[in-house]
C-alpha cells in the first residue's frame, strides 16, 4: 500500500484550525484596508513569464514557477502582486479616477529554498496607491501598515518602522562624482546587501563598479557615515564634507525639507513614534525610486515583517505611460510567527447556535424548522443518521452548541419545541411559529455577551 502523500516542499496545509486563522487574518486586513478608504482588487494567479522578467530582468527566473502551457506561451505563477496591478491601472489609466487606492490579499509563488518565515507559497496584503506624487501618500501607507499590525495588539513594544530614502542615496552618489545610472543601481543593490555581507565581500562587490581602491574606500567611509545617520542634520554634514556643487546642494536641501515635512506629517497621524530614520534600508528592487520602509520586529533579533515604498518608474517601464505609484505588502508567514510569538494568534471557536435531537416520528417537522433557523442566519446541525435520542444528546454536548432543540411528540402534540440554552442549563417551551425570532434573540444576546467577555487575539496553541 503507497503511503500518505506528503505537501510539496514549501507549502502548506490549511486544516480548518489553521484556515480559519488564516481567514481571520484576512478579515482584520480587509477591515483596516476599508477603515482607509481602500478597495479591493483581483488579478489571475498565472501571468505571461514577460510581466515578471520585464520589472525584474530575465535572472528572476530562477527564482519562478514558470513553463510553457500546451498553447506555447511562457507563464508564471505570480510571485508578487505588483506587475499585475501595474497591468490592469495601465489598461485603463486614462479612466481611472486618481489617486487610485487599491489593496489585494494573494497567495504568491516563489521558488526558493523554504526556512522560517519564507515559504514557497505565501499570502500577502499589498496596499497601493497610484497617481499621487506627493509624500502625503507614504504617510498614508506607513499609517495604514502600522494599522494592520495595532489590530492584532502588536505595538509599539513589538515593532518599529525603518524609513529611508533611496533618492538620499542616489544623490550622494552623484557627490561622490558617480552619476552613470547603471553604476548607481549596481551600488544601491549592494548597499541593500550591507548587513548581511561580510566587509571583504562588500569590497569586492563594490570594486566591480568602482575604479580604483582608493575611491573604494572613499565610498565605504561615506557609506557607513550615511547609513548612521539617523537626523536630518546629520545627513546633511554628510553631504557637506563631499562640497557639492550648488545645484546638488539645493536638491540636497529641498529633499530633506520632503523628509521634515514627511515627519511631520506621520506625527499628525500618530505614528511618529514607531517611525526611525535608517538609511541602512535600501531595498534592493530597482524600480524604487523614493521613500522606502520597511516594518521590523522589535528587539536585537527583529526581522522585517513588511516593506514597501515609492516606485514611480514602473508604469512606464511595463506599460508606457508614467504614473507615480508606492505601496507596501505584508506577509502571513511571518505574521503568524510573530503573533504566535506573543500569543496574539486569534482565538478560533467554531460556533453552533443550535444542535437539533428528535425524537422518532417528530423527524418531518424538525427539519421543517431547521430549514426556517438556517434561513434566518443561525448555524444548525443534527446528527445524520438513524440513532437513539440518548446519543443524540450525547453528540449535541460534543459539538458545544448555544442552544439544544428537543423534538419530543409530546411537545410536538402541544406544537411546541424545548429549548436548552447549553450555558445556563435553562429550558423554554416555545411554540414552533415562534421558535426563529425567540432563538435568534436568544443567539444575538450570547453573541454581544461573549464579545464583552472574549479577547478575540489570544493564543490557540496554549
């Protein structure tokens, strides 16, 4: 006999447990998305193979699920969401009223090797917002990602967000006298590998686009003063010590007055204190272009848990016409891990309003009124099959309902229905055509009750 089949590397079963958490997730990024003003947008999860190398170069294939369909077409299992709305705003641009601010939850596809908090199939919540130019939109994003971690009780004890600037960077390397754009994105994507390389491999890295030792070394003492900065000040002797021409000098002035007045503006919306200037976050996709950021875990051991910014250049590069665009995503892997890390995890109870028992010859009529409760909103079961009214009560405890409903032919002789409410051990003789609006007041009332009592973010694995 062949054993059980196990899931692939990388993805994951959800048994109804784990769903349910995963829908309960689900749910609150809706709910916060909708708080916001956003709306919700779908996309198909096979996209042309051509979506994903013309944003990311032909070396992102490695990292895809992608063949070639019995049409001959070369197709990907999407790995992030981003190229697909860039695909659908770009089909209808012109229409579209601006900004535009969308916001989906997908399930990705990325083939690499699976570790903790990176799997090969993984749920995000991306935010987007389109057509807006100016930095009131990052705020707006940081705020709203900020939401979306408070609604589970994470805060600022758990998190903090890194709030960098990749038009800070490509401005110091044009005062370092590096101007060629290629060369530029080279060193952005090693600056973006700083904290996870050794320093003689950083060297090397850099070296391919640097031309003499000297001028490498030149470039690590400014890179590492830069990425300490953490005050507007300090960014500016940074730049000071390389003397700037006057016209790098007044972009120099006029972006940190963007960033003073980016600060300000995540004050007013009351997410300033979970906002650090880092220039250390360079974020290594070429496409951004602006403001990046990314959402940290709290502590010595803090890993990012979400990241996102400006990335205005690419609706042009995919669709032709420029549109200024920044958003975030998040991920469920890792928020999972983190909520059950401070035992936040939503509490998971599968609730039944009413266990049916029946008596013989009483069967007709209490599947009459189970199809009247059901259709009234309320959850009903009985037990299937043919079997004592003794098991039947046995079973109705098992499923720990809100209410048991007894089918007796005496009851039924004076066209009544017994009614137990499970927690209270109450019993009410109702008459059948008042039977949906007693239990559906009954339910309502347990319903408000247990929100009362019940905190809905508590661990389910204690």
């Amino acid at each position: 006999m062949a054993g059980v089949m196990e899931t692939l590397p990388g993805f994951r079963d959800f048994y109804p447990t784990e769903c349910a958490v995963r829908n309960t997730l689900f749910a609150a990024w809706r709910e916060v998305a909708h708080r916001f003003h956003f709306v919700e947008f779908d996309s198909p999860i096979l996209e042309p193979l051509e979506l994903f190398t013309e944003k990311s170069g032909e070396e992102i294939i490695e990292q895809l699920f992608a063949f070639e369909d019995r049409g001959g077409r070369k197709v990907a299992l999407r790995p992030e969401t981003t190229p697909s709305l860039v695909r659908l705003i770009g089909t209808r641009a012109a229409s579209l009223k601006k900004p535009i601010r969308w916001f989906n939850i997908t399930e990705n596809f990325r083939y690499e090797r699976p570790q903790k908090g990176r799997l090969r199939s993984f749920y995000q919540f991306n935010v987007d917002i389109v057509g807006e130019a100016s930095f009131y939109a990052e705020a707006e994003l940081i705020a709203l990602a900020i939401e979306s971690f408070s609604i589970f009780g994470l805060g600022r004890q758990h998190l903090y967000i890194r709030l960098s600037d990749r038009q800070i960077w490509i401005l110091w390397l044009q005062a370092l006298g590096i101007g060629e754009s290629g060369t530029q994105m080279g060193l952005l994507h090693v600056l973006d590998k700083w904290e996870r390389r050794e320093r003689q491999d950083l060297e090397k890295d850099v070296a391919r686009y640097l031309s003499s030792t000297a001028h490498v070394q030149t470039f690590f003492i400014g890179a590492e003063q830069l990425r300490k900065s953490n005050t507007l000040q300090a960014i500016r002797e940074c730049f000071d010590a390389l003397n700037p021409n006057d016209t790098l000098k007044e972009a120099v002035n006029q972006r940190l007055l963007t960033w003073e007045k980016l600060l300000e503006e995540l004050d007013a919306l009351q997410c300033g204190s979970f906002v650090q200037m880092d220039l250390g976050i360079v974020r290594g996709l070429a496409y951004y272009t602006g403001f990046v950021f990314e959402v940290f875990e709290a502590g010595l051991d803090g890993r990012a848990l979400a990241g996102g910014g400006r990335y205005d250049l690419l609706f042009e590069k995919l669709t032709g016409h420029a549109l200024p665009a920044v958003g975030f995503a998040v991920g469920d892997v890792t928020l999972v891990d983190v909520l059950q890390k401070y035992r936040l995890l939503p509490n998971i109870a599968f609730s039944l309003d009413c266990f049916v028992v029946f008596e013989d010859g009483t069967r007709k009529q209490a599947l009459q009124d189970v199809g009247s409760l059901r259709q009234n909103g309320l959850s009903v079961t009985y037990l299937l099959g043919e079997c004592p009214v003794s098991k039947q009560f046995k079973k109705a405890l098992e499923y720990n309902p809100n209410f048991i409903l007894f089918y007796g032919s005496n009851e039924l002789k004076n066209n009544q229905v017994q009614v137990k409410h499970v927690a209270t051990h109450n019993v009410t003789f109702v008459e059948r055509e008042k039977l949906v609006n007693f239990v559906s007041n009954c339910a309502a009332g347990s319903k408000r009750e247990q929100a009362l009592k019940v905190d809905p973010f508590i661990s389910i694995f204690d």
